[in-house]
C-alpha cells in the first residue's frame, strides 16, 4: 500500500485515482478549482465519468501540499500546459524519496521539453532529484472507469521506478508494462494527438475508412522518423504508447483531438472546434513545438504540417486532400531496390561459399599476447569469428575472477582486433549449447587448459578444437607484476 496523492482532478486523474484506490492505496486529489474539490467529494460522481462511483476512500483537497508532503507517490495529472507551473508549486513539498508519476502528454513549446523533461527540470531548480516516470498507451479514462481491460505503459530510465508503478498499476483489468525508452514513449504521446486530429479531418470531411488507415499509417511513419532521429528506440513506435495509444486516438469516439478535428472537418472554424469539445485539446497545443522539432531534425512532417496549416495558418481544411495525396511519388521503405538485392545475394552467397563460423570464450582481462595469438589463430579456422566475452557478474560469481577492466572496456578491446568479429556476452555456462546453434557455429574453440571439458558440443554438430596455449604467459602473472610496478 502507498500513500498517493494526485494533483488534477479531471477525468483521468479520477480515473487512475480510482484504480490506485482499489488496488489498495490511500489516495488524496488535488484540484485548483474549489468547487471541484467541493461537488466530487460530496457527490462522488465526476460529469465526464458517467457510471462510475468515486470511492469513498479518495479524499479531495485543494492545498497542493496536502497531495504531495509525505507522499510517497505524486501523480502528474493536469492538462500539459500546466505541468511547469504545478511543479513549480509542487516543488518545495517533495522529496527525493518519492516517486512521481506524470500522466500529461505534450510537447513544452519554446524548450521543445517532454512532459517529464519540464517537471525534471523544475524539481532541479528547487535542488529535488527524485525519480519521475511517465505513464502513457491506449487508455481512455472513460473505459477504465468502467473496469475494462486496458493496457499501459510505465516508462523511466529507473527501471526500479519503472516497475514499482507497473506493480502499483497492474490488477484484473489493468495490465502493465515497463519501457525504458521514455523519450520514445512520450514523443509518441505527444505526436498521436495531432494525427488523430488529422483522422477526425477525414471523418468530418466524408471519407471513409481507407483515408483514416492512410492518416493513422503514415503519421506514425512520421512519428518514427522524428523519434529515430531524436535518438528514440524503433521498438516503441511499435509498441502500445506508439502505434496503440495513436489507435485509440484516432479511431476512438471519446477522442477530443479526433472530436475536434471532425468539428474542423465537417467546416467548424477550428476555434469554435476547440470551444465546442470543452476540454483541452493537447494536439492543438502540441503543434508549433512538434513543428519546430520536425524543422531541427531535419524530418519531413506532412500530416503534422496540414493539421498546423488549417489551425494556424487559414488553410481550407478542403485543401487537405490535394496537399496530401498530390505530393511527389515515395517509396514506403527507405531501402532501394539495390539494397534489397545486395543483402539477399549477400546472405545468399555466404550460405553458397559455406562461410564457416568460429566460437570462443572467455574473460580476456588485459588482452595479452596469450589472447591475441589464440584468437588469430582461431580466426585462422574459418572466416567469421564470434568472441563470448564474461560479464563482470559471471566473472566474480562463477570464475571468482576480479577484472582490471570492466566488460564494455574488454569489450571493445576485443572490437578493436581484426581479427574478432563479433563480441557477445558470457553469462552463464551453459549458454554454449544454445549459442551454437543460434549463431550457426562450425568450430568451437579453447586454449587446450580446457581440454576435453567442451566435447559435449560435438553432439551438437559442432567441431571442438583445443589450440595449446601460448606458453609462459599468463594474466595472473601480469596482473601481479603491474600491481609490482605500482607499489
Ligand atoms: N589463452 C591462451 N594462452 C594464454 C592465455 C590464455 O591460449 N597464455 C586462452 C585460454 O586458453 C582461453 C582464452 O585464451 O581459451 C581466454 O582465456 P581467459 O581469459 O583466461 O578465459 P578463461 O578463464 O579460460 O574462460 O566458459 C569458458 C570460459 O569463459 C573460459
């Protein structure tokens, strides 16, 4: 059980502080507006949650130090917009043992900071460094209200942090998982908005299914492609706070950025579309910040460009069609078709030559003239050498070895040789039986101090070779002079 407070008190806020509660939490909101402090605490009921109970359990307050002194967990809902401002206020109540949450999606325009950038940076003005993670995927509050299933993501750089929420999160209809690409995670939650606003456009425009795809498709192309370039991984564009969270976006009938871009679509004056959905429409506000990350990064944008050109530049949204469908021919994928055919002939042709591929092990500290002779003579039995390299961790706790160098420093030691191809860890030591097979192996290779101890491999098909070890070197031996020479 942790002690929660929420600060935001709109539909998912309640949302999520109703799961936190029944998960078994003691949680209080925080709103900024009195009255709403006042009628849900009294009425237990929110407007935009039709069918849903608050507990009685929430508590309601409107001193944000309530939410946030002594909690052991402060959640981030309020509209991104306010985000710098709440953890302005927030800061001087928290401390750096206490997780914080941050469920707002957007992009800070003029610092071009994500949602967990901006309260970062805050809390680092008022000298607080606690760990914060963001919260994002396919969630509708109105459908978690309801207790339907529902997926989310829970993204930090602090993996304990990151499954700390995803074990605070998880119950029958809400399942969790971690991500440590948090960047990736919230430009997806930023950007979606906006195409969603385009896949509305379509709607509200009269057409059908086919555009919608389209808009959905290659909008998270160009999601992919700022992300990538901004040094995202490639995965979470495919994962539940990319392609899932822009799903529900932009098909979805409880969407305001869809909403209000079939309002615009169907020929609302856009502010008279952002008036009429009532809430605040984070695609909208997203818009000159993405513009201007898509210009720093050199990315072309064009559904993000159309949506901007009808809200903030006067472009009939009838003009939508031609400026999307009439622009220049394109390939889908980046490679060309001498790519293609350079890799298969590629692969094609190693597999004809029967390229042979050779194994070794081991924990090369230093990597003397000892290594290096075995390894270039075990390059020496085929054309493609894979390195197993020991983890530190296997190291002291299975080979009782203390390294001089850490597994990266030995690892690129190894990189550095031309004789070693590939480097891959050695983390436990039944891994060879699987590593053979997996990596296609022909040879298996050790110095002849391990004689007889790996044929077991045979069996797999694999040729074991013991090559003698080069004499009167040993890493012991050099480890113990070199600690000579420096006493
Ligand atoms: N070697 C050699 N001549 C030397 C020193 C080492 O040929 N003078 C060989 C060893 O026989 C071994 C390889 O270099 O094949 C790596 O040696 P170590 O770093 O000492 O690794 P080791 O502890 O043998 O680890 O699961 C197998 C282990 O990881 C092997």
């Amino acid at each position: 059980m942790y002690k929660i407070g929420i600060l935001g008190a709109g539909t998912w806020g309640i949302a999520l502080a109703t799961t936190l509660s029944k998960n078994g939490n003691e949680v209080i909101v925080w709103s900024a507006v009195e009255s709403e402090v006042k009628v849900y605490s009294l009425t237990r009921k929110h407007p935009h949650l039709p069918g849903m109970a608050i507990p009685e359990q929430i508590a309601f307050t409107s001193e944000i130090r309530n939410a946030c002194e002594d909690r052991e967990v402060v959640l981030f809902a309020v509209p991104s917009v306010y985000i710098r401002n709440i953890a302005r206020k927030a800061v001087q109540y928290i401390n750096n043992n206490q997780i914080i949450i941050n469920v707002a999606k957007g992009i800070e325009n003029g610092t071009l900071f994500t949602m967990t950038q901006v309260i970062n940076e805050e809390f680092r003005k008022g000298d607080k460094c606690p760990q914060i993670v963001a919260l994002s995927g396919p969630t509708h509050a109105e459908e978690v209200a309801l207790n339907m299933p529902t997926t989310i993501v829970s993204s930090s750089k602090n993996r304990k942090s990151a499954e700390l929420v995803q074990e605070m999160f998880m119950n029958t209809c809400m399942r969790v998982y971690t991500n440590y690409d948090v960047l990736g995670v919230e430009l997806c939650g930023a950007v979606k908005n906006i195409i969603a606003i385009a896949a509305g456009m379509a709607v509200g425009l009269g057409y059908g299914d086919n555009a919608k795809a389209a808009l959905i498709t290659r909008g998270l192309a160009e999601t992919r492609r700022l992300g990538v370039a901004m040094g995202c991984c490639e995965e979470t564009f495919s994962g539940l706070a990319g392609v899932g969270d822009l799903i529900v976006t932009a098909t979805s009938k409880h969407s305001r950025n869809y909403k209000a871009g079939y309002l615009v679509g169907s020929s609302m004056k856009p502010s008279q579309a952002i008036e009429e959905v009532g809430m605040v429409v984070e695609g909208v506000n997203a818009l000159p910040a993405v513009i201007q990350l898509s210009s720093k990064y050199y990315i072309e944008m064009p559904i993000v460009e159309a949506v901007n050109a009808v809200f903030n530049e006067g472009l009939d949204v009838k003009e939508l069609e031609k400026r999307l469908m009439q622009r220049e021919m394109k390939s889908e994928i980046l490679k060309t078709e001498f790519d293609l055919n350079f890799e298969n002939k590629l692969v094609k042709n190693t597999r004809d030559m029967k390229m042979k591929r050779v194994i070794t092990y081991g924990t090369f500290d230093l990597l003397h003239y000892g290594h290096i002779n075995l390894l270039k003579r075990a390059k020496a039995l085929g054309d493609y050498l894979i390195v197993v390299l020991s983890s530190d961790k296997f190291n002291w706790t299975e080979k009782h070895k203390k390294c001089y160098f850490t597994y990266e420093q030995r690892k690129s030691l190894l990189e550095s040789i031309r004789y070693v191809d590939l480097v891959i860890p050695e983390t436990n030591w039944e891994q060879k039986k699987t590593d053979v097979h997996e990596f296609h192996i022909d040879t298996f290779v050790m110095g002849d101090d391990w004689v007889g101890r790996f044929d077991y491999l045979k069996e797999e098909g694999v040729e074991v070779v013991y090559l003698p070890r080069t004499p009167e070197i040993s890493t012991t031996q050099i480890k113990h002079d070199l600690n000579e020479i420096q006493q």
